[in-house]
C-alpha cells in the first residue's frame, strides 16, 4: 500500500467512526428563536388589520344577517340558564385569570416552560387585541334578557377568541405530554366541548350575535398556532417544551 492509499484509509476510517447527532428541535432550528418571534408578531399584527377590516366591511354589507339569525330565547328559570350562566364564568374576566393561572402552574410543574410561556403570551395578547378589534368595529351588542352583564361592543366574542386561544393551547399542551392513545382523546375531546360550550353561552345568553362567535373561535386558533410556532417550530421533531 503506497503512503497516499495508507493515508486516505485512516482519513475515511476516522470519518467512519464519528457518531452523527441531530438537532433536537429538527428541521425547524435554523430559524432562531427571535426572528420567529418578529415574524409572529407582524403576522398577528396583519391578521388583526385584516380581521377588523373584514367585520367592518361584512357588517355594513349585511354578510352576517342570515348566520344572526340564529338566536335562544334564554329563560331565567331555567336549569340549563343556570348552567350556561356557570360555563359563561370560565370566560370572564376573573374566570380567566383564576384558571389561567392553574393552568400557567401546571404548565411549570410539567417543566413545560416554553409552553407556559407560549400559553402567556397567546393569552395576554389574545385580551388586549380583543379590546382593539371591538373598539375599531364598534358593533353593538344584541338587547338581551340582562341575565348576565355584558359590557363594551360586541365584535368579536372575546369569550370565544380568548379562550381558543388560551385554553386551547393549554389542551394541546397537555394531550402531548400523555402517552396513552385513549387518554389523549379523552381530554382532547373534553377540552373541545369546554371550549364550545363557552363560545354557546354567550349566543344562549344572548349578550353575542352567532358570528361574533364564530369570528372568535377562527381567530382564536390561529392565534394559538402562531404562538406554537414561535416557541416550537413547524416541523421540529421534538416534543420537548
């Protein structure tokens, strides 16, 4: 063997005997964290334009009249007032943070500290856009039987946006980290049916129009899943948060 052909060996037996580690995160880790954060925030920022700008134009165009349509005479009396009166709590002001702030400390006892954080900052931001998209839409609310109060606008349903937003972020969070198929489906299906049940009570109680909802619920999955983008990027392949 001459002193090159010796040479070239040794160099691919070398080659050979690296181990090759891949990135934790996956594909998705060459986009640093910052930059996914900038871009999120720019998307959120023309989605909001684009969500107050559609409610204006859809409401004075009449789009929404045949979905408003769509309306419960609630009885005070009633079992399910009650009821709907307890699941209309969650989404209140007080009913947010109360049980965000259990969900934020199971989040951190999970050591999920890149979901807690995402779980934050879908929710903080989801309440303050709320406020902005009804002060710029200005849609009154529908007279109602005042079983509940409700104040401000009515476009969209903050009830519906927030709670998409943030509980259902905090469902996601919670479905990955169980290992059982079954159990998964569970919660999962528990959590969707919350979520819905919320977004109700506010057209049973008559304090939002059908739409507003509606809108809410859209606008809050997409905000969830920016928020997840940012802090676990599309694509990664670990489930580590």
């Amino acid at each position: 063997m001459s002193g090159g052909e010796f040479v070239a060996t040794m160099r691919s037996r070398r080659l050979r005997s690296y181990t090759v580690v891949s990135s934790p995160v996956g594909r998705g880790s060459g986009q640093p964290w910052f930059a996914r954060f900038l871009i999120g925030l720019v998307a959120l920022a023309v989605l909001v334009g684009l969500v107050g700008i559609f409610g204006q134009w859809a409401l004075g165009e009449g789009l929404f009249e045949g979905v408003d349509a769509f309306t419960i005479e609630a009885d005070p009396d009633r079992w399910l007032t009650t009821f709907f009166v307890a699941i209309t709590w969650l989404g209140t002001m007080t009913g947010f943070v109360v049980v965000s702030s259990i969900m934020f400390l199971v989040l951190l006892l999970l050591k999920r500290y890149r979901g807690a954080a995402a779980f934050l900052l879908s929710l903080l931001t989801a309440a303050y856009t709320n406020d902005f998209l009804k002060e710029w839409v200005a849609r009154e609310r529908p007279v109602h039987a005042g079983i509940v109060e409700a104040g401000g606008f009515s476009y969209l349903s903050g009830h519906a946006f927030v709670s998409a937003a943030a509980y259902g972020l905090f469902a996601y969070l919670l479905v990955k980290k169980v290992e059982s198929a079954g159990l998964r489906w569970f919660l999962g299906t528990i959590a969707i049916v919350l979520i819905g049940l919320i977004g109700f009570s506010r057209i049973y109680l008559g304090v939002h129009y059908t739409s507003d909802v509606i809108g809410g619920y859209l606008l809050g999955i997409v905000w969830m899943a920016v928020w997840l983008g940012v802090f676990r990027p599309f694509g990664a392949k670990s489930d580590r948060w």
